[in-house]
C-alpha cells in the first residue's frame, strides 16, 4: 500500500480557502496527482484542504470521502512561556530539550503541559480513525506492526487532502514515534506531498516506512516558490 498525506495550499485562514497563491498551487498539484492510479481519496471537512482537492477532482472526475478526523490536529496545550493555550507545533524547540519524556513513546503524554488539555484523547481519537481506515483495506494494527493476509490491498494507493499537524499526528503513530518529533522536526509546505509505504519483509506484517517526505517538486517545475506558511525560515527554492 501507498499512504499519500497532501496538506493544503497556502491558506487564507480568515475564509478558511486558498490565498491567489494557493489557488494556483492547487493546480500545479492537480498537473501531478491526476495522473496516479489512485485507488480511494480522503479528505478534511476545512475549506482549504477542501479547495486544495477540488483540482484533482475535477481533473479526475473523482470524489473524496469527508473524514472529520482528517481535520486539523485540534489538541490545545498549555504554553509555558504565554501561560496560555495553543497548538502543540508552536512550542519553542528548547521545550523539548527540557522535556525529553517528550521523546517517549510511552510517556510524551504525561507531560503536565501537555496533560492540561485533551492532546491524548485526541491523538487516540485520530490514530483509531486511522486505524480503522486501513483495517478496511486489510491491515490491521497489532502491537507496533500491521497484521495482514490473503485479503490485504497491497497495491492500493490511498490519498489524503489535510494538514500539517493532524498529518505529523497520524504518521507518528504509523512508525511508532512521538508526535512532537515529528511536529518540531519537520516542515511540511503548503501542497507538499508525503508518501508512505507498506514493507511486509515477514509474512503477514506490514510496517510503514516514509519513501518522501513534505515534496515540493511540483511547485519548483512550475516555477511557483514554495510558500513560507509552515517555517520559521526561507524554505529552499531549488
């Protein structure tokens, strides 16, 4: 199987769309995704992931599946620095220098900023969605690996139109890592697109593995630059 996470394009939050920018990012990824064997598409219920889709749809004469789960990463904690609540993804990175049980699997959770909202429950929340989703298509979660058999779909290609927090959430938990590593450590751009694959090296489990992570290429061959909304810095532009 072929898991593609697609965040948005450039969004204009105020309207929950796409800015004049994002518009035209939207079909420069529309240029590369409707040429996939795809086999089913999912989307976030928001307007920007929703229009971000719209061109691969039509070009495609497909519709995607509304997953509310799909929807971004919703889990406020409590900013030690503001003493106000925000999302996870904002922390300064010398938090996690502070904290590591925030790089334990088992314990991340537990951390008394993060345990002062609903970051559990909403991380189990999503991830049994997710779950639930791919054990529609034959692989079902037991311990850190996913069972399959006979009945496995191992040549699908699944797409998802959503977020950068909701997907660092999702794939965290598909390779058996912290949510926070993925948050602080990666940048996911507007229409970047990451792909994970199944590797069943053992008979009847099934591991995923990123094959690419927050690509931009689509963009860069259009001559359209990679929009800044996600970094702290000037994305690359070659």
């Amino acid at each position: 199987m072929k898991l593609i996470f697609i965040r948005h394009g450039e969004p204009n939050y105020e309207i929950d769309s796409l800015t004049e920018k994002g518009w035209r990012e939207a079909e420069y990824l529309s240029q590369r995704t409707s040429s996939w064997n795809i086999t089913d598409i999912y989307c976030s219920p928001l307007g920007r992931a929703r229009d971000t889709a719209s061109a691969t749809l039509k070009k495609m004469n497909r519709e995607a599946a509304i997953c509310n789960w799909l929807r971004e990463f919703n889990a406020p904690v409590l900013n030690p620095e503001t003493g106000e609540k925000g999302i996870p993804w904002d922390l300064m990175p010398a938090y996690l220098n502070q904290h590591p049980e925030l790089f334990d699997l088992n314990a991340w959770h537990q951390n008394p900023d993060m345990s002062a909202g609903n970051l559990k429950e909403n991380y189990e929340y999503v991830t049994g969605e997710l779950d639930s989703l791919l054990a529609g298509y034959g692989y079902n979660r037991e311990g850190y690996f996913y069972r399959t058999n006979n009945e496995t779909h191992r040549d699908d290609v699944i797409v998802c139109f959503c977020h950068l927090g909701i997907t660092c959430a999702l794939i965290s938990h598909l390779i058996n890592t912290t949510p926070h590593q993925l948050w602080q450590g990666f940048c996911l751009a507007p229409t970047s697109v990451t792909i994970l694959g199944t590797e069943e090296r053992k008979t009847g489990e099934a591991y995923f593995r990123c094959q690419v992570m927050g690509d931009t290429s689509h963009l860069l061959m259009n001559h359209e630059p990679v929009s800044i909304y996600a970094s702290f810095t000037e994305p690359f532009q070659g």
